[in-house]
C-alpha cells in the first residue's frame, strides 16, 4: 500500500534526543527549542517566535494576544481546518466565513470587506496548501478597517509571498509541526509575532502566566504569576526531533518540490484534455510543496477514483468538510455572502501521497492509476 503520509524523519534526530535524555533536560525551553526559535526567527525574519506544543495552540495564544470580547467577530474562509475557528470561539468570538478563491482554496479577498460589521476585529486568513493568499490586498484592508491579522500558517513553513514568509506579514502567525506537515516534531508548531514589543506578553500566556521566560534570562531574580496564562511549551526532545529536519530544510523542501513538478507534469495531459484540474500558483507566491491536489469533475467522481486508488493499493484522502455545514460551524458562526465555491470545489478536491522520501517511481505509479481511471 502506497501511504499518504510519512511523517518526516532525518536520521541525526535520535542522537540529539538521546542528548537531551543524557543531558537531564527534557522539559521546555531547552537547547533545542532554542535552536529551533534561532533558526525559524533567521529563516521567516518574524519579529520574534516561539515554539508551541501545536499550531492550534500557537493560534491560541495569539488569539488571547488579540484581547477579544464576547460577541467581536473574526473573518476566515470556512474551507479550513477547525482550529482556526476554534481558537477566536473559545475567547468569545464568532468565525464570519467567507467563500474561497477556485484556484487556490485560500479565502477570496475581494469579499472580505463586505464582511466587515462594527464587531468586525481579525482577519484569520489561511494559505491552504503553502500556497499563500493575497496578502497585500488583505493588510490594505486590515489597516483601512484597524483589524488584526492572525494568519493561518499551518501549511506553509517554507513558503513566501514577495519575498516574505508566510506567518510573518499579519500581526501573528502559526505554523505547524504535527506529523502531516513538511517539518514535524509529532505535535507542535510557532508562534510568529510582528511586533516584537508583543513578545514578553506572549511570552508570558505560553509559560503559565509567569515571567519565568525573563527569570532564565536573568532579566528578574524571581519568577511570579503576572497574567492569565497557560502552558505551551513542547517537551525539548520534540524540539530535537524537529531540529535535525531544519538543519536540512532545503534538502527537504527541494525534494518535495521535485515530487511535486513529477506529479504536475506527468498530470498535465489529463488537465489539458480537461479530465482534471492542477493546482494553481500565482506568480508572487513561491510554495514548499506541502500537498499536490487534483478535482475532480464532482463528489462522484471523487469517490469512484479514490475507490480506484485503492484497489491499486494507493491511500488518497480529502478533506475539510466546511465548517459553516458543520454542526459547531453552524452554532458559533456564520456564512456572509453566498457559498458559490467552498461547498463545489471541497467536493471535488482530492489530495494524493506526498511526503519527505516519496520515491519519483512511486509517483509515477500514482500517476498512472489517475489516467487508466480517466482511460
Ligand atoms: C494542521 C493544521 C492546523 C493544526 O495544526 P496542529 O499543529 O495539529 O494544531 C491548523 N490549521 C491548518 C490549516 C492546518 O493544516
């Protein structure tokens, strides 16, 4: 059976785990979250980052960063992932979904302001597949209107737009660790942050409430609770799992790049003959790969190729059901406009294997089985 994922490993990680174990240190904040924080802040240019036990938890905090009141309003696409919602509904707030763009999945920015009510304080948007959104036309609208912006970065370590890394150019960011990701620590993610002057506090929130992160640093001589707080700090041998991949990231990211291009153009007769339709990346954005998606003509389809694929021993899945049909979508949140893409184009989404170590032959074999089902 062909998987649809491996989680990323890089051989020197369980060297630098046994240290950590050698080492006595396997709380947080050690080494090796230190090494991870230095790489990511040189890699992104983010104002500041810091390592999360999720990126759920990473938006979390940066919606507790937002300082929302009950009944304020977050605009995002309802074509993601629950935890971007769920991280503004737990503060109080309510997911307002608007419809996404068909070529890339990411929410459609021209219908974003139209959104906007007087409650009206973040805009989540979030860059489905590492494929960035139209983030300049997104910061105009949030510096018109005086909102924030937590971008949704889950997918997109690695990825630019304009030269800028994705998690960077809003307020906050999230990236994502989790196994299904191009970098993984099993559970875990970053927090980025613009404005380095929000760092302390957020550094606070992730240790507790405490100012323990100032205590290490020598900047107090006692740590105390000074504000609400919870714990997200990932154990340093996860971070020692993750670091021996970032000290090979563009060993990584050219990899899956490669896989990536086989896939698109062994796949590209179909598309022409207008069997199926390709990703799309617009030219600001370049991308890491992190998934390599067709659609199919509609959900029967779908479901009959993924039949296909796995009599040919192949694991393709698809996902997001839209929150806004969800039954937690529709008691905290609501659609504004009409859903002319989100519903139609997720039931003809299909994603196929991808991971670090995805054989060009196994591609190949993929490929194959795509067009003998559209023969
Ligand atoms: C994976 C993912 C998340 C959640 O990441 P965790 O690290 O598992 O919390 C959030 N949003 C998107 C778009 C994702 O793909």
């Amino acid at each position: 059976m062909i998987r649809f994922n491996v989680p990323p490993y890089v051989e020197t990680a369980a060297g630098y785990i046994q240290e950590c174990i050698r080492n006595e240190k396997i709380c947080g904040d050690g080494a090796y979250t230190a090494k991870c924080t230095k790489w990511l802040e040189e890699k992104t240019s983010a104002g500041k980052v810091l390592l999360t036990t999720s990126c759920t938890h990473a938006t979390d905090l940066a919606a507790l960063l937002c300082d929302l009141k009950p009944g304020d309003e977050v605009i995002l696409p309802s074509f993601t992932f629950v935890s971007t919602a769920n991280s503004f509904v737990l503060r109080g707030a309510v997911p307002v979904f608007v419809d996404i763009r068909p070529d890339t999945m990411n929410i459609d920015e021209k219908l974003i302001e139209a959104a906007i009510t007087e409650k009206t304080r973040v805009i989540a948007p979030v860059h489905y597949a590492g494929v960035s959104c139209e983030m300049d036309t997104i910061l105009d609208i949030a510096k018109r209107h005086n909102l924030l912006v937590v971008e949704d970065a889950a997918q997109g370590v690695m990825s630019t737009y304009k030269g800028k890394a994705l998690g960077t150019m809003g307020d906050f960011g999230a990236f994502s660790f989790h196994e299904t990701k191009n970098y993984s620590m099993g559970e875990g993610g970053a927090l980025l942050i613009k404005d380095p002057a929000m760092a302390e506090e957020a550094e606070i929130i992730r240790e507790k409430g405490t100012d323990r992160s100032k205590f290490y640093r020598g900047q107090v001589d006692k740590y105390t609770w000074v504000n609400y707080g919870s714990s997200y700090l990932p154990s340093d041998m996860n971070a020692a799992y993750l670091y021996a991949q970032l000290e090979v990231a563009d060993r990584i990211n050219d990899q899956r790049l490669s896989s990536w291009n086989r896939y698109y153009r062994n796949l590209q007769p179909l598309a022409d003959a207008g069997k199926i339709e390709l990703p799309h990346v617009p030219a600001e954005c370049v991308h890491n790969a992190h998934m390599f998606y067709i659609k199919a003509k509609d959900i029967t389809e779908r479901t009959a190729l993924i039949g296909h694929l796995k009599e040919n021993e192949i694991m393709a899945v698809f996902h997001y059901i839209p929150l806004h049909s969800s039954p937690a979508g529709k008691h905290f949140g609501r659609f504004h406009g009409e859903d002319v893409y989100t519903t139609k184009e997720s039931e003809r989404l299909l994603r196929l294997p991808m991971y670090y170590g995805l054989e060009p032959e196994t591609v190949d074999r993929i490929c194959d089985a795509v067009k003998a089902f559209y023969a």
